[in-house]
C-alpha cells in the first residue's frame, strides 16, 4: 500500500510540474516589426504591423511613410502582394512612399534573427 501511495504522489507531482513549465515556444526574438504612417516623414498615425499583411484596410492604403524596425519587408501597391513597389530592410525610414496613396499589402521576406543569449 505504502508503494502505490508513493506512486501516485510521483505521478502527480511529474503532471503538475508539466503544467508548471515554461511554453516551449515562447518568443524568440525580434523577428520583423514595420511602422506604417499616414503622413510623410513619419507623422500622423501610426500602425505597427508585425506579420505579413495580404490586404491592408482601406484607412491604411494611404500609408505615407514607413519605419523598418525589424527585418525585410517587400511592399506591393496591390493586395495578395501584387504591384511590387520595393524592399526595405532594418533599420529603414522611408519618409516619402510612392506611389502614395497605393499600399495594398505587404511581407516579411527575412525575419531578423533572435538576439544572441548571453550565457
């Protein structure tokens, strides 16, 4: 009796530091981060986008400006990432976009890689 009592106990402590575990697929770093503006050289609103964007809303076409944070984004003047307009990679400011008035959708072509740890 004593052993099987000594086994669940086991059991339960294995099942309750699983649950207790970090997630596994936590964050691993920058990745890609660009900042969308409805104004030229940065100003007016601001959008950050941080996965690829197929169709961007119809508020944002009129995206004016852009700051490249992380990684290399390809920007299209249509949506499903058609009408190529440019690649930009971090760090980028690109305070006149053109055409204006004509993002549709854009892609994160090279996610910068997560920081080195510092063990």
């Amino acid at each position: 009796m004593r052993t099987s009592g000594l086994m669940s106990i086991l059991i339960l402590v294995a099942l309750l530091s699983a649950a207790c575990s970090p997630n596994r697929q936590s964050y691993a770093g920058p990745g890609c981060l660009i900042h969308l503006y409805t104004l030229p050289n940065l100003q007016g609103s601001g959008l950050p986008v941080e996965r690829d964007t197929p169709e961007l809303a119809e508020e944002w076409r009129a995206t004016a400006s852009v700051k490249v944070i992380y990684g290399t984004w390809r920007v299209f003047s249509d949506r499903d990432y058609k009408g190529f307009m440019g690649d930009y990679g971090a760090p980028a400011v690109v305070p006149l976009l053109r055409p204006t008035g004509r993002l549709g959708s854009l892609q994160c072509i090279k996610p910068e890689p997560p920081p080195l740890s510092a063990y």
